[in-house]
C-alpha cells in the first residue's frame, strides 16, 4: 500500500513539472518580421566587442551581448539562437546539468524597472561607460587605507588585485599604498577596456526587482548570478558583510551609484520606441541579451517648401552592406513604416524616382543611437517632434528665404522686386518659388518691404545675379549683396533682416544714468506692444514701422520708476522703415539720443513736512521728527525749525508713517500720520496738507486744568492763594493765559528768575498751557480762604501718550503717580471736635432730676455761644445735662463735630441741687482749644457734699460749733468716730463761688444723727449662707462619690 502511495505521489509530482515547463516555458517569439530567424553569437571574450550578434544571413546586428543566467556555457561560434523581445520576455525556466546531475534553473523576475535597466544597458551604453569615469572613489580610498588592517579581503586568488596590494602593505610609505590603492579602484572598476566585461555583472543584478538585490548581492535567489558581485569584491574590492547597508560596500559605491544615474539622468527607452532581443540557445548555453533596435519608424515624403506630404514617389532602404532591406512608394495620405532599425548601424535612404517638378535629390545615410537619428550624408531628411522622418524634395524655381538676421529663423511677409535688364520689375514675396525668370541672363534684386517688426537696410541698393541651366543663382558682387543682406546658395536667396529696436536710456536730472525702472509701450489701442527692464537691456524689438499708408505710433509708458524717483510723463513716437525714431508731439521728460533710443528724465519725489501750532499754524523749532518706512525702520529724522523738511528720494507706493519723536517743551508729540507718493509724484496723507502741498505735523500745546475746591460740596472755592512750581517756560506759560481769565495771575520771581505762578483761586478752574510734558510741578496753597484750612502740596506731572496729555498726580499712600482729569486741590473747613465730659459725685438723685439742675454754657474767642449742634449764637445760650449721653462709666459726654477752629470756655451756670453743695474740689468752669481735623476734651467735675439740718439752722451757729470741735480736739479720741470733716475753696479766678464750705460728720449711737450708713446687712448675710450651703452640698457629694 505504502508502495502504491509512493508511486502515485512520484507521477502527481513529474506531471507538475511538465505541465509547470510547458506553462512557464520562455516565450520565444522571433523579432518583429515574425520569421523563425537564427542567429550566432561569437567573441564572448572579447575585449572591444564582446559577444558579437550576427543574423544567419552573416548581418551583424550588434557588436556586443550580456549573458542573461549564469549556469550553462558561454555561447560559441557552434551554438545557435533565436530571439525574442525585451519587452515581451516573460518568466523561463532551464535545465542545467553538472556531471550527471541535471538541475532547473528559475529566471522569473522580469518587472517593468528590470526590464528598463536592461533596454538602458544595452541603448546607453555609451553614456554609462561615460558616467562610470566621473566616479570618484577618494573617499573610499581614504577609508580603504584608514581601515586596511580590519578588512575582509581575498588573497588567495590571483585576480585579487586589491587583496594583493593590502596584504603587500607594511605600513611604512602610507602615501605609496595610497596611490596603489588608487590604481586598482581606478583600472578594475572605471577602465575602458573592463567595462563591457563588468557589463554582465550589472546585467545579472538587473534580472532582479529591487526588493531582491540584498538576494543578489548575498547569492541567495539565483546561485550563480550572486557570483558576479562577489567576483568583484574578489578581484576589485574587500568582502563586506552587509553590502547593502554599509556605505563602504562595493554595492554602494559603484552599483548604486550607477543605478542611481540610470534612474534619474537616463531616459525610458520604451517610452523613445527602442527594444532588444533575447537569445535562447540550447539548455547547455547561456541565454543572452543584445540587439537594441527600433521597432517601428514612421517616414514621409514632403515639400520641402511647405512640409506637406508628395506622394508617388518610390523609395529604397539600403543597409550598410548596401543591402535593400525594404522598398515602397510614398503615399501623401499615409506614412511608411520601418522595421527592425538596429542601432549604431548605417542605413541609406535612396529616392528611386525623379519628378520633374522638384530638384534631383542626393541620398541619406543615417544612422540610430541613444540620442535619435543621426544624420551621416545628406540634408534632405529632418526629423519631426513626434520622431517621423521627413525626407523632403525641393521644388523646381529660384525661391528667396527671409531669415532673422540674429537667430536665423525663417520669416515672412517682405516684398522683393526684381528687375530685367529692360528694368521690368516682376514683384515677389518670399513665400513664393519663381519659374518665369531665364537662365543665362542678368537680374537685380532688391527689398522693397520688410516683414513686420523688421527694419529695410538703409543705403540697400539693386545687388546683381545670374542663373546657370540648373537655376544655380550667381551673384555679381558678393560684398554688395552682403551689404544689403542678401546672400544666394544654389537655388535660394537668403535675405536677412533686423527686427526694429527701439531702446530707453535712463537719466536723472544731472544726466547720471538710473537703473531698476520699467516700461511699457503701448499700441494705438492702448495694447502692451513691449516691455522694457534691466533684464532685457531696456529694448524692445519687433515694433512696427510707420509708412506711407500705414501710421503706427507707439506711447512709452514708465511703469515702474527706480527707487527714490517718479516716473516720467508719457513719450508718443513712431518708426520711419528704416527703424529710425521720430518723437510726436513735444515730450515733456525725453528726447531723443541717436536714431533709436528715447532718453527719460526721471525727477527724485520730493516731500515737504512743517511742524507747526496747531492752533495758528505757526513754525514750531525743536521737534524731534521721523519717517518710518513699512518695516518700522527710521529713513529719515530731523530737528523742526522755521521752515518747512524737505525729503527727496522717498520709495513711490511705499506707506511711509510721520512720527513726532520728541515735541517742543510745552507741546505734545502730534499722532502718527500715514503718507504715500504715488508713481507720478502726488502725496497723499492721512493727516494734514496745506494748499501748498506741505504735509502739516500739528502740535497742541499741554493744558490742564487746576481747581481749587470745597471739600463739603466740591465747587471752585474763591479767595484761595496758589502757586505753581516747576520747569517750563513761564512766560510763555503766562502769554497763553486766556485775556479774559480773571484769576490775576501773576508770575512768581526769585532772585531775578520767574520759577512759577501765582493766583487767587475764584470761582472757575485756571486753565494753565504750555507746562513741559514729563517735568514734575508742584501746586501750593499759599493762603487758605476764611474759615478753611490749608491743603497739602500737590504733585503732578504731564505725560504724553502721543494720544494727548495724561495728567497723573502723586499719591503718597502708594507712592505713585495716578492718572486723574484734572489737578483739583481741595480745602475743608478749618473744624475740629469739642467732647464735654461731666461728672457728677455725691448726689443721691435721679438723673432726671440732674439733668433738669445742671446747666452750661460755651462761648468761644468771639464771645458767641456754641449750641450742642454746634451752631453759634450771639445771645447767651445755655445747654442743659439731658443733652448730654451717659455713658458706661457714668459720665455725661457731650461731642460736638465740626466747628470752627479756636479757644472755647465752658462754665457750669447752673449747679444747684436741694439739699447739696458743691464742695471745693468742684471744677465748673474750663478752657480749650479746637484745631483741624482734632478732638478737644474738656473735663467738668461736681463734687457735692448733702446739707445737714443743723448745718442749714444757722451759719454762724455752724462757725461757733466748728471752734468748739477745733477746741475739743484734745478730747480722747475714744469718746469719738473720728473728724470727718472737708473743706472745699473755689478760688475766684475758677469763676464758681468764693465761699468755703465746712462739713463734719459726727459717729455715735444717738439715733436722729445721720451717719449716712443705712445699709441694709441682712440681704449680703443670706446670701453668703446660700454659697456657704453650696460649698458643702458639692464637697459631700465629690466625697461619696470618692468613697464609691
């Protein structure tokens, strides 16, 4: 069974390897005559032409061939082979026997980018052997000797002509291995002679699609063809182990770089219409790959006058053996067709037929190569743009060419008379052939017309020729024809002529030349006829010429004027047939210099900028003032004086600002204008501009504002004296000082020099002009209205924000300066506080019943009375106790806010309560002073002592007793409680009262004497029995709680 399966596998597995041969089998069709054409390949070896191509007719096709695959032999003079396309190959198999051993060798790989390398190899060939010699292999040279011990390099073999040198190498002369290095790069890898050789190598790596080159260059997909790179790191170069990373590899430095040129400078030869062959020998022999050709080559017969297709016409195509390779008849509605051109071989083109209207033609050799057609012998084939032949024929008569005289293309439209030698004229263009003229007689020719654009030469005259029997012109006298631009060759005049020039000079005023202007010139309809800048030298070419039945007048328009000038008015001219210019009308800024150039006269642009007073237009001296150009950059800066800043040379269209960089002292900086000078000159601003043109940079003088308020009500309180101090020009300062102000300013003059002003203050604000911007002044008042108390010195300074004046005052709290409108000093009322404080000792009354007894009164320096709201009175006006507030210390407090200034006198009027008496140690009368902003206490004190009965029976009862007490004072002082007695003196000068009041207080048991102690002992008593009681229920309770 195992047998069996065995056996099935093996047929399964031989009937895939037929079906895969027959369906992966090389497509080898023949080239493209569809023939079964044979062909030999000899010299493989060769050193010039290696792997020579010759047909089985003995034609050599190509001179060189590469090996496609490495297994097989090289082909020999015995082996045979046909051929296929380049661009059809396909992928093939092939058997490849060793000893006894047969293997299948896969060459599957034939992508688009393959296949056009390998057309590029065999087309190019030329130009990458070129390519090849510019290499430079310094760098490599320097790494191969910096870096010689540690290289992988052959030795062994005798074609390792670098693994010899850098075995041969002892370190010693460095430069003399640097050269030897040097000569093996040079003559293994660029030399002539080995280049084809290599050629083969190149041909194996291009077998492969690029993502397979590491396979290739690592001998991995196709055994053998890797043998090709790692022959050359072998013979010419050092091993590297990743040749495709390693910038030092013999991959990067040569098949890359080479690769490189092929993809970016060569062409696709596909795309150009070349191909190749393929050459399949047999399974032992190397298949091959030669032979570029062109396919397919159109070819037609045409007019050599017009380029319009001659039918009837019978051709032969001859090759270099002088074989007819293909024969046909022109068709003037169909071209030829030509197959199978190889390059580099040489062809004959032979017109068979001679039509009697056209000149006998002479044959075409020609040849195909990387670059076209190459044309060998002969003038009568052109190529065309789409790669067509054109083999033209030249019609029968004499026929005049009108060329350009500088580039020698063909033109028409010129009129040319010729004249017999009866002076009959026959009138021709030359676009024309002539047929009636007779040979063997004498003409003369001239132009009488140039083509448009072109100028007549001035002084032509007649130039004289004669015809042979082949209408052969000759000319009677050369140097006169070369004179008037004619020139004859064969059958054909050549006239040339110099398109009309018209060139612009430009100039300023002193005649010095200008550059970096444009112009336009314009036709009758205003159309751009040319351009004239520095790139074409300021000339145009090919204007018209004015006749005598057709005028053309130009307009030279300056578009562009060099920098710094405006451009010059309109210039109308016109061009005689010669080419001469004639101005029309009376230009205003050109002329003419010579025949054919315009000068211009460009003026500078020019601006006139004054500072001046806004308010009268007055010249302002000592401004700082700069023009900015777009980029912010400072073109131009001056100091103001009493005349207009004239500016020249300012960019036309450029927006330049007008900045005020610094204003006059007393002025503020004016705000940024624009302005901008057109092409022709005019200025236009966005600030101000005078009648006369002059753009006006206006200043305002400083003005702020000083107020002198009321600090209750904030309006101008008059009668104020005030100064001001500071840095200005205070004359000017008082010159601007409104005529009707009624302020009576004055200026304020020390020591010869007026350093301020002063004024009294009414009831408007002063209006003070002219203060320098950025200078600190002080505002003083030097003399408070009545009633009103001093303010503090105000600082403040003036800032110019180039948007007006800021004015900012100093503020002390934050030691800065604050913006404010205006300086406003302020005066508050010269007040102060009164308190009146009261106390009362001794009374055992109510304080109804005080405040009904109690009275006083307040009277200042004046003698007015003061009211407890703090108004005055000129009669007597007494305040009552009930206006005063008792507070937590039982003094009676009376505070009055807000009065005026000065010394003020309280006295107690009325202090009188039943049953008391003040004592001495009263005080009812006292003296303060009140002052700004402060609190005045005054302090009133009643002391009273209660009236007894006996005291009240009898004054002098009381002066007896009080004798007899002074006298009993030797008595035990046991027998009595003590002498309680005081004695209180009011001294007059305390307005109160002169009398001296005794009282005594006697201690003892007898029950109508007072002692003034009544206290009641028992409520105390009990309530100390209650805390004692709860002292001893909390500490019996703590106990047990303890016990517990």
């Amino acid at each position: 069974m195992k047998q069996k399966i065995k056996r099935s596998f093996a047929f399964i597995l031989a009937l895939g390897m037929v079906l895969s041969l027959i369906f992966i089998a090389p497509d080898r069709k023949a080239a493209a005559d569809g023939d079964e054409t044979t062909y030999k390949i000899s010299g493989y070896y060769g050193s010039t032409n290696r792997g020579r191509v010759t047909r089985d007719d003995g034609y050599v096709i190509a001179d060189f061939s590469f090996c496609l695959d490495n297994p097989g032999g090289t082909p020999g003079s015995s082996n045979v082979f046909t051929a296929g396309k380049l661009s059809e190959m396909v992928p093939y198999e092939k058997e490849y026997t060793v000893g006894k051993v047969t293997y299948t060798y896969t060459v599957n790989v034939f992508s688009d980018n393959a296949k056009r390398r390998l057309l590029q190899l065999l087309v190019a060939v030329d130009k990458i052997e070129k390519f090849i010699e510019t290499l430079d292999f310094s760098e490599e040279v320097d790494y191969i000797v910096n870096n010689y011990q540690t290289l992988n390099y052959e030795t062994g073999s005798v074609f390792a002509k670098l693994g010899k040198v850098l075995q041969a190498y002892d370190g010693t002369d460095e430069e003399q291995f640097r050269i030897d290095v040097a000569n093996v790069l040079e003559s293994q890898l660029k030399s002539a002679i080995n280049m084809r050789s290599n050629f083969s190598g190149f041909a194996w790596a291009f077998v492969y699609d690029d993502s397979q080159w590491d396979d290739f260059v690592k001998n991995l997909t196709y055994p053998g063809h890797g043998d090709s790179y790692h022959n050359k790191e072998r013979n010419n170069y050092f091993y590297s182990d990743d040749p495709m990373n390693d910038p030092h590899s013999l991959w990067n430095v040569y098949y890359a770089k080479v690769i490189k040129f092929m993809d970016e400078e060569l062409p696709n030869y596909f795309d150009m219409g070349y191909d190749a062959l393929i050459f399949y020998g047999d399974k032992k022999v190397q298949n091959m790959l030669g032979a570029p050709f062109k396919p397919e080559t159109k070819i037609s017969k045409v007019n050599a006058d017009t380029d319009e297709p001659v039918g009837g016409i019978r051709f032969q195509l001859k090759d270099d053996k002088n074989n007819i390779i293909d024969e046909w008849v022109s068709d003037d509605s169909e071209l030829h067709t030509l197959k199978d051109l190889y390059l580099n071989r040489e062809y004959t083109l032979h017109e068979v037929d001679k039509p009697a209207e056209y000149f006998d033609s002479i044959d075409v050799k020609f040849k195909i190569t990387s670059d076209g057609f190459e044309i060998i012998k002969g003038n009568s084939l052109n190529v065309a743009e789409d790669g067509t032949l054109l083999f033209k024929n030249e019609p029968y008569g004499i026929r005049i060419v009108k060329k350009d005289k500088d580039d020698d293309t063909v033109i028409t439209g010129a009129l040319f008379a010729i004249l017999d030698e009866d002076d009959k004229v026959i009138t021709v263009t030359d676009d024309v052939r002539i047929t009636e003229l007779n040979i063997n007689a004498d003409y003369r020719i001239v132009e009488v017309k140039a083509p448009e654009g072109y100028k007549l030469i001035k002084d032509a005259e007649e130039v004289g020729f004669s015809l042979d029997g082949n209408l052969v012109i000759t000319l009677d006298d050369e140097d006169k024809a070369e004179e008037s631009g004619i020139e004859a060759e064969s059958h054909t005049f050549t006239v040339k002529n110099e398109k009309t020039e018209v060139k612009v000079s430009k100039v300023d005023l002193t005649g010095d030349p200008l550059t970096g202007a444009a112009f336009e010139i314009l036709d009758d309809e205003k159309n751009v006829a040319a351009t004239l800048d520095a790139d074409n030298g300021y000339t145009a070419y090919g204007l018209k010429v004015s006749t005598d039945t057709e005028e053309n007048i130009y307009t030279l328009h300056e578009k562009t004027a060099p920098l710094g000038y405006v451009v010059a008015a309109d210039t109308q001219f016109k061009l005689d047939k010669y080419g001469e210019i004639t101005l029309v009308g009376t230009p205003e800024d050109a002329s003419l210099d010579g025949t054919d150039t315009i000068k211009v006269v460009d003026k500078k642009t020019s601006v006139s900028i004054s500072k001046v007073d806004i308010a009268d237009g007055a010249e302002l001296e000592g401004a700082t003032i700069q023009i900015l150009n777009e980029d912010g950059d400072v073109v131009e800066e001056w100091v103001s004086t009493d005349e207009a800043h004239v500016i020249e040379g300012l960019t036309a269209g450029v927006k330049y600002t007008l900045h005020e960089e610094a204003a006059p002292d007393g002025y503020l900086v004016a705000s940024d204008t624009e302005f901008e000078i057109a092409d022709d000159g005019t200025v236009t601003t966005t600030g101000t501009m005078n009648s006369a043109g002059v753009i006006l940079v206006e200043d305002s003088v400083t003005s702020v504002n000083i107020s002198k308020v009321a600090a209750a009500n904030s309006k101008e309180l008059p009668g104020a004296e005030l100064t001001l101090k500071g840095d200005a020009d205070w004359d000017r300062v008082l010159k601007l000082i409104a005529d009707n102000d009624d302020h009576n300013v004055e200026a304020v003059i020390e020591n010869g020099v007026t350093t301020g002003i002063k004024w009294t203050s009414t009831d408007t604000e002063l209006i003070v002009k002219g203060l320098t911007a950025g200078e600190e002044y002080t505002l003083i008042e030097t003399g408070a209205p009545a009633g009103y108390a001093y303010s503090e010195d105000i600082k403040f300074i003036i800032e110019d924000s180039g948007n007006g004046e800021v004015v900012k005052v100093y503020d002390a709290e934050s030691d800065t300066y604050k913006v404010t409108d205006d300086v406003v000093m302020v005066d508050e009322l010269d007040n102060g506080k009164l308190v009146i404080v009261k106390t009362v000792d001794g009374l055992n009354v109510t304080d109804e019943e005080k405040a009904g007894a109690l009275k006083f009164t307040i009277c200042n320096e004046d003698g007015k009375y003061l009211d407890e709201n703090g108004n005055l009175h000129d009669k007597k006006y007494e305040i009552t106790l009930d206006s005063f507030t008792k507070d937590e210390d039982g003094r009676y407090v009376l505070t009055i806010d807000d009065i005026p200034s000065g010394k003020y006198i309280v006295t107690e009027t009325n202090s009188e309560i039943e049953g008391y008496d003040l004592t001495s140690d009263s005080i009812t009368s006292a003296e303060g002073e009140v002052t700004f902003k402060s609190t005045t206490e005054i302090e009133l004190k009643d002391i009273y002592e209660e009236v007894t009965t006996e005291d009240s029976e009898d004054t002098e009862d009381t002066e007896d007793t009080s004798e007899i007490s002074s006298e009993d004072d030797t008595h035990d002082s046991s027998d009595n409680t003590g002498d309680n007695s005081t004695e209180n003196t009011v001294n007059e000068d305390d307005d109160i009262s002169t009398a001296t009041i005794i009282t005594t207080e006697t201690t003892g048991t007898d029950d109508n004497v007072k002692t003034g102690d009544t206290f009641n002992l028992g409520i105390p008593v009990m309530l100390m029995m209650i805390a004692l009681s709860g002292v001893v229920f909390i500490e019996g309770k703590r106990k047990r709680n303890k016990d517990q």
